[in-house]
C-alpha cells in the first residue's frame, strides 16, 4: 500500500496467544500514516480487539510471522517473548518501539476507546474524568482545564463537567468516553465498536465528531456503513489474520470476500448511494 | 435505581448541608471518639450525644421514618455483638456493659448518618482527601461508588433475565440456589469488568495515583 506520509503506526508480524492458549493473532502486518482513518472489520472473534488492546502495550504479542515454524507453540512455555530494546518489536508509534520504557510516551500518543463507556467512565463526576489523562501526564492544572474544556466542547457536551457518569444516557457516556481519549490529544485514535447500541442521532453525533478529529483513526466496528462514510481504507480481520487491506470501496464491495468473512457489502454501496451530507453545525447534546 | 437510598437525603439544603465538608468530618469524628471513649458509668452523656446527633439529623430535615428504618437495619447487628458481653458471663450479669455497648454504637451510627445526609458523598471524599486521608482509601472509595451503581444495575438485569425464565413459584430452596448463582456470576463479572477498567486506566497512563482537579 502507499502512503502519502511517515506512517504514524507500524505493525510487523504480530501474534499473541492468549493464556488460554487461544491463538488470537497470526503475523499481522499493517502500517497507518499520519491523518489516515482506517476501518478494521471482520467476524466476532476475529481478533479486532486483541489487535487494538496492542497498538499501547496492554497487550504484548510476539513478532512471528504468519507461517513461522513452532509457531503454534505456546510463548509463555517456550519463553519466546518480546525482546526489549528494540529490533525484535512488532509495533512501532511514531518510530518507537512499544516497550514499557515508552509506555507513557506511547499511551498519550495513541487514544483507546473501549466497547463498554462504563469500563472507561471510573471518575465520580464527567470533569475527574476527562481530566484523568492529562492529570497523570502532568500537566499543570490551568492546562488541565483548558483540555477538559476544549475535549468536551469537542464532544458537544461543554456543560456536563459537573454530571456524574451514572446520571448519563448511553451515547452521552460514549462521548464523555471520547473527550477523555481527547483530552490527551493523542495523534492516533483506537476505537473498538465506538457506534455500537447507539440510537441513529447519537451515532450521527459521533460519525461527525470523529470526522471533525485530527488524529489518525483506526476503527473497529460492524458498523459498515459508518466505515464507507470515515474511512478511505479498510482492513479485513478473520481468523487473527489480515485477509485483505485496500480502498473502502474495493475491499467493501466485494462481495465474494465479504461473504467468506462473515460480512456483507454494504446498501450504500450496493446501491451506489450519495454520502449523507456533513453537518455544518457541530452536533447538540442529546 | 437500588442505590438511591445512599444519597436519598444528602443534597438538601439545609443549614447542615451548606456547612463546609471538611468540619463536619470533624465534627462527626469528635462526636463519634467523645461517645465510645466515655467511661461507662458516663452513659448519660453518652445519651446527650445521641440527641445531639438526632437534633442535627431533624435540622438537616432528615425524616424520623427514615433514621428509624436504617437504625432497624443496624441494631440488631449491634445487639448480636452487644449480647456477647452477658453470655460470656452466662448471663449473669454484665448488662449494663451490653447497653453501654448498644448506646455507643447508636452515638456512632447517627452521627455518621448525619454526616452522610447531609453531605454529597464526592464532596465527602474531597473533605477526607484534604484531611490528609491516604490517597489510596479515597481511591477506593472513589471506585467504590462509581461501580456500586454499575454493579447493582447488573445484577437488576440479572434477576429480570432469571425471573424472565422462572416459570413457576419456586421452592424457597430452588430460590435461594437461584440466588448464590446469580452473585457468583455478579462476582466473575466485577472480576471481569475490574481487569477492563485496569486497561482503560493503563491505557490514558494511571501511574497509582488517583488525582481529582479539584484539590
């Protein structure tokens, strides 16, 4: 794939089995460059969340490639692990290696979004929590506030800083969720099912906040539709395998691999329809 | 929502409710050490402090009803323990040590109540925070809240789902099989649901240390 600019993510021969001794990912390589929105689809199980939970160290996988002899052995048991220092990495964020020695470089560079907003709401009140991430970077309080501020006058919900999270509906947690991701102005965005159980005019909601984002964005969803509206490339997940990566609408609209993965083509596409148009007013709080 | 009754009381607008966070805590605590430290043959001012309570409890507007059906809760816990006293003098004496006991517990009781009436209970932690209490109680506490409400909501929907497919009265035994399912689940749940919150921490860089902005 070309890319127009330094890619801002670089994953290289990725695998991770999972204590259980689950395989969940097998030689991902894939590369995101700066101001890219990339979809990331594929069957539940898949291993989509695995692939995120690893782009800020939560999880640490080895560099294997796909067909690797031994590859099937257990890392833990045969003492394979990641090499620290560099070289035997599988993931770079902008040049660096993901290695605890650049975990908080890394973790105020790339903003994971979680699938459950009460997992990631843990603060008493809207303000706390938006104001976690900067808190723990160590930013003075005055920037603090201005971040909170701006994160959340972002999200279309600058007048909830004192609001707890168990007073909030649904699609407003998600985007409280959103501005705290936000507030540390990451410069790649990870979003696992960021549209999932929202009713349409919240997902609206979302769909034009995160095309209003600045930073690079990699999306995870089944939402295929709210894929071909952001994302101008797609990555086909199955298996803990990347089966396909390319333009939206190639990769969308084929329909033989969509259906050997679990997906299918999308209407819009199906039937050629115009993208909604963007609202020129930023979204209200609902 | 089941957790209401934490908080039923505690945004009023009383003279108690706008007094400052952090001399309530005080308050509460003086009364609390002043009424178990008493000498025993002291009760009566032990009871003097239990009206006390009850006199800030009726200016914060807390209704009688309300302190009677959590002192109902909280007695007979109390008078388990207050028991011990006489039995392990095959009772035969030792009842004024339980009444004491009784009376001692009741002074705390009502003064905590009071405390959290007429306190919101962020505002209550900030005043801990800022009383010098360790940071990690408070970032306990502070958990403790956030996910009492989440927790309860589960387990509401866990007993529709059960009740959902119950399809007829079930023998008090079947129930209460039913029951200890349903909280162990809850348990594996919050177990879960703890790792999740641990990553989205890791992952916006919590370095042990719960900082609010306020203080």
């Amino acid at each position: 794939m070309p890319h127009s600019a330094a890619p801002i993510l670089k994953v290289e021969h990725l695998s991770y089995r999972y204590p259980t001794g689950q395989l969940a990912l097998r030689g991902v390589s894939l590369t995101v460059g700066l101001n890219e929105i990339v979809g990331l689809v594929g069957p539940n199980g898949a291993g989509k969340t695995t692939l995120l939970l690893h782009l800020n160290g939560l999880l640490t996988g080895t560099r294997e490639p796909a067909h690797a002899p031994g590859l099937p052995a257990n890392p833990a048991a045969t003492g394979r692990q990641t090499t620290v220092g560099g070289h035997n990495v599988p993931i770079e964020v902008l040049g660096m290696p993901v290695t605890p020695a650049n975990f908080p470089e890394i973790r105020r560079n790339v903003g994971v979004m979680f699938q459950d907003p009460d997992d990631q709401l843990f603060c008493p009140t809207v303000r706390d929590d938006v104001a976690f991430g900067p808190l723990n970077l160590e930013f003075p309080r005055n920037e603090v506030r201005r971040r909170v501020a701006e994160a959340l006058t972002a999200v279309g919900l600058a007048d909830y800083e004192e609001r707890r999270p168990h007073e909030l509906s649904f699609g407003e947690k998600r985007r409280v969720c959103l501005a705290g991701v936000l507030a540390c102005e990451p410069s790649l965005l990870a979003l696992d099912e960021p549209s999932s159980n929202l009713d349409p005019r919240s997902r609206r909601g979302l769909i034009e906040i995160l095309k209003s984002c600045r930073a690079a964005q990699i999306i995870a969803s089944h939402d295929l539709e709210m894929i071909v509206e952001l994302c101008q490339r797609v990555i086909v997940l199955d298996h803990g395998q990347i089966q396909a990566d390319g333009p939206t609408r190639d990769i969308l609209g084929n329909a033989s691999l969509m259906a050997r993965h679990g997906l299918e083509v999308p209407l819009s596409i199906q039937y050629g329809l115009p993208l909604p148009p963007t609202a020129s007013s930023p979204p209200s709080a609902t | 929502m089941a957790v209401e009754f934490l908080e039923r009381y505690s945004q009023g607008q009383s003279l108690c409710h706008r007094w400052p966070a952090r001399a309530k805590i005080v308050l509460t605590l003086l009364v609390i050490a002043t009424g178990t430290l008493l000498p025993l043959e002291y009760w009566p001012a032990s009871g003097c402090l239990a009206g006390l309570a009850l006199v800030g409890l009726s200016v914060a507007d807390i209704p009688l009803g309300y302190i009677g059906r959590r002192l109902a809760l909280f007695l007979p816990l109390v008078l388990m323990t207050a028991l011990a006293a006489p039995l392990s003098r095959g009772f035969m004496g030792a009842w004024d040590t339980a009444a004491v006991i009784v009376l001692r517990s009741t002074v705390a009781f009502l003064a905590a109540l009071w405390l959290v009436s007429t306190t919101p209970l962020e505002t209550l932690l900030a005043g801990l925070c800022r009383l010098g209490m360790p940071r990690v109680f408070v970032s306990l506490l502070i958990f403790t809240l956030r996910y009492l409400y989440v927790l309860f909501d589960e387990l509401a929907r866990m007993k529709t789902a059960q009740r959902a497919r119950t399809f007829q009265r079930q023998s008090t035994w079947r129930s209460w099989l039913g029951t200890t399912q349903l909280v162990g689940m809850l348990l594996i749940r919050a177990l879960n649901r703890a790792e999740r919150i641990h990553a989205a921490m890791m992952s916006r860089g919590w370095r042990g240390r719960m900082e609010l902005l306020d203080d």
